[in-house]
C-alpha cells in the first residue's frame, strides 16, 4: 500500500469562514498543513490541564500537539504550532478533522496571548490580527487546480489498492469509498478517557478493551469487507506524560529513538494484551477484515515474540521504518509475515538522520532523496518475491511524482489521508494505463 498526505497537488476542500482582503500585516508565518481561513479566540495550551479551557470555536495554540490531545483538537476551530512540519500529528490530525492548520511558526506560543482574535490564512500558513482581512480571492485560484471531476473518479479504477489512513471513526466514514484502511492509527483511541493506557490496562483492562472494541469495531463495520490494518500502540514517552496516570513515563532525550512501538509492548505488555483481547472479541463478532500492524519492528525475535501473544488466526503485519528493517525485511517474510507498510517519514527521518520536526533542519528532510527510494524499491523487490504484500504511507505517497514511481515500483497498495485520497487514486490509473500502454508497444515491437 502506499500512504498519501496532501502537500500542494492535493484534492481539499478549504474551510473558509472569514473573508480577507490584502494589504494587512503577518504577525505569525509557518507551514500551511490543513487549509482554511477562519477567525477565533486564542487559547494556549502549556500543559494538559490548559486543554479544558479550549471550547468550540477557539484556535488552539501549543509547542506541539499530541494524541492526549485530540478530544479538546475536536473542539477548535484552528490549530496553531511553534514546531512540527506536513506529516506532523497537528497537521494530520487537522486534515482529519477538516479545521485550518498552521505549524511550524516558531513563536506562536510567545508572541500570541490568551484572549487574542487572529485569523488563520492555512492556505498560505499565515496569521493576522483579526481585524485585518486578508483577501481570500487566491484562495479560490488556490484551489481551482485541484478538484477533480466525477468522470475522471468513475474511471479511475486501478490495480493498485487504494487505501486511508485514519484514527478515528469519523475519517473512517470519509474513506468508504476506497479499498480499505492502510493504517489505523491506536493512541487516539487509547485516550479517549484522558487516562495513560498503561494506567487504564493496570487499573481498569476492561474499560480499555471496550474502548478499543467499539472503536475498532465501528470503523470495521463501515468497511466491512474491506481490510482494516490496526496499528498496535505506539506513542513516543513524552507524548502522554501529561495523561492521568503519565507520570512515571520517563524522560528520554529522543524519544523517537526511545521506548515506543513493540519494543515497549513486548517489554510493558499490559496494554498489548488489552489491544489483543479486544481484535479476538471482534473475531468472534466475524469482524474477521481487522488485521494487526506491529510498529517500530527491527528485528525477527520481535515478531516471533510477538505472534506468542496471539492465540486466535488474525493478518500480521510489520511496519517498515528503520533501515534496519529494510536489511531484514527477507528474514521478516521467511518468518511468515501476511503484510508489510513502510513509513517513509521515519524511514527518512532514521536514514537522513534528520527530525522533520526541526525547522532549522528542515530543507535537509526529504522523503523523496534517493537513498529513500532506493530502500524503498528494495524493500518492494523482496515482498514481491515472497508474496508478502507491500504497502507504503507517508508524504512520498502523497506526491503525484513519487506515487507513479511507487506504482512502476510494484507496489501493492498506496495508503493515503482521506482528503488525498482522490488525487493520488487518479495518479495511479493514468500510470498503470500508460505502464499497459507501453508493454502493448513494446510487444508489438518483436
């Protein structure tokens, strides 16, 4: 499967609810990563306990977001943020959500105060004093480019699974009409309560496991009988500090490096379990489309560690992220895996040696380098020979140019955001009918 996110070629439709006129003063620039302009009150949000405060309607200010804060990231009516880039969790989850999204700005936190009316452009990635207009006339022309006609949908059926990334119901419910989810993200459904995971599995396992069997189940009924990849936890140790029960999370100085995925499953396996419990009781509900994804993989004992944990016949699938495991990837398909996805955002991030999160390095992160795509192709080769399906997700799936490399690739499958959904199913048809095309000629030519 690939994965797609939108970046400038992209089907989306902007929420627009403030009209801008032109000759005002920017207070804040960043990165436009979910578009619309609207106008709302600022609320910062420094620490868990500032995410009551954010109520409908509000723009939602913070360093950086994180899946503890998705209930109050429903309430808001923008998103802003000091770090993060396109693929970031604010932007992701902005684009889920349909809300304007800036990120990247650096000081947004600094220079905007509580109480402040802004209006967001997250078309350009800029901010203004609201009673500053903007005009909003590019943003039509913005957009003009990217709709696509139902004609062209209709026709665009392709051999390529097209399939949505998605972590929670209601992207799901926006994702019906493609091939199945690609990826199911779980630390948004994790905490739900405001409670860590960790904290719910030890003191309430139950309630953790309803969570996920309502949850998951839900977005396996609209599916049905289209595939759901479910991938296991996997939360960085400084993205749920703040959750009740988060405080003996530990401190570590790159958690991207750190205890997360199924590395910490296996070693802190309460929540693992839960997560296992409740994909069986779905089984038993014949919700049998739901598959599980194990993250952060870099070696074969993980896997086989982990199958000892699953006492019931389900898909199992590894994502792809280090270079470790694109050196492994033979010894993980002889192992008996049904899938792999790789995630060419910490695949580049681990290769590159550079957090995408980092504005001053940020020119240096690319998804798209050639060592990426040369580990990427690689990767492709091996799972075709084994028949291991292969997926991707990731910006590079959601760059028209690198998604038609994906398909002459062989990729199995192209897994995408929900608002790049159409875009990147159009990019497929036309390569797989030139790629037709060009073997037709070609056999005609001896």
């Amino acid at each position: 499967f690939v994965q797609a996110r939108p970046i400038t070629t992209l089907r989306m439709e902007a929420k627009q609810e403030k009209e801008l006129t032109g000759d005002e003063t920017v207070i804040l620039e960043g990165i436009a990563a979910s578009p619309g302009v609207v106008e709302g009150c600022v609320r910062i949000v420094a620490g868990m306990n500032d995410l009551n405060k954010i109520e409908r309607g509000d723009v939602l200010v913070a360093t950086m977001t994180s899946p503890a804060m998705i209930q109050a990231m429903k309430r808001a009516a923008a998103i802003i943020t000091d770090e993060g880039g396109r693929t970031s969790h604010a932007a992701t989850v902005s684009r889920e959500l349909g809300i304007p999204c800036v990120v990247g700005t650096e000081r947004a936190t600094e220079l905007l105060k509580d109480g402040d009316l802004i209006t967001i452009d997250a078309v350009h990635g800029k901010i203004y004093q609201a009673d500053e207009k903007p005009d909003a006339q590019d943003l039509a022309e913005t957009y003009e480019n990217f709709n696509i006609s139902e004609d062209m949908l209709s026709s665009s059926i392709t051999g390529t699974k097209i399939r949505a990334n998605v972590s929670t119901s209601y992207a799901a419910e926006k994702a019906i009409h493609t091939d199945g989810i690609g990826l199911l993200t779980a630390e948004n459904i994790l905490t739900e309560s405001g409670k860590h995971p960790v904290y719910l599995a030890r003191t309430n396992p139950e309630e953790l496991i309803e969570t996920i069997v309502r949850e998951v189940g839900s977005i396996a009924r609209v599916m049905h009988p289209k595939p759901v990849w479910y991938r296991s936890l996997d939360a960085y140790t400084d993205e749920f500090r703040e959750l009740r029960g988060g405080e003996e999370e530990p401190n570590e100085s790159n958690p991207i490096l750190g205890w997360h995925g199924i590395r910490r499953s296996l070693t802190q396996p309460e929540v693992f379990r839960c997560e296992i419990e409740a994909l069986r009781r779905l089984k038993e509900q014949e919700l049998n489309n739901i598959a599980i994804i194990l993250p952060f993989v870099s070696s074969v004992e993980e896997i086989r560690r982990a199958k000892e944990f699953l006492t019931f016949p389900i898909k199992l699938g590894v994502m792809i992220e280090t270079p470790a495991a694109i050196v492994e990837i033979e010894k993980f398909c002889k192992e008996g895996i049904d899938f792999a996805l790789i995630a060419s955002h910490s695949l580049a991030q681990l290769t590159l040696g550079v957090d995408r999160n980092n504005t001053r390095i940020a020119n240096l992160y690319s998804e798209s380098h050639p060592a990426i795509m040369t580990l990427i192709e690689h990767a492709i080769k091996v799972c075709k020979k084994h028949r291991v399906e292969i997926s991707i997700c990731g910006e590079v799936a959601n760059n028209p140019y690198t998604a038609e490399k994906l398909v002459e690739m062989g990729i199995d499958s192209i897994s995408v955001e929900s608002d790049a959904i159409d875009t990147i199913k159009d990019v497929v048809a036309r390569t797989e009918r030139k790629l037709l095309l060009d073997r037709a000629r070609n056999s005609k030519s001896f």
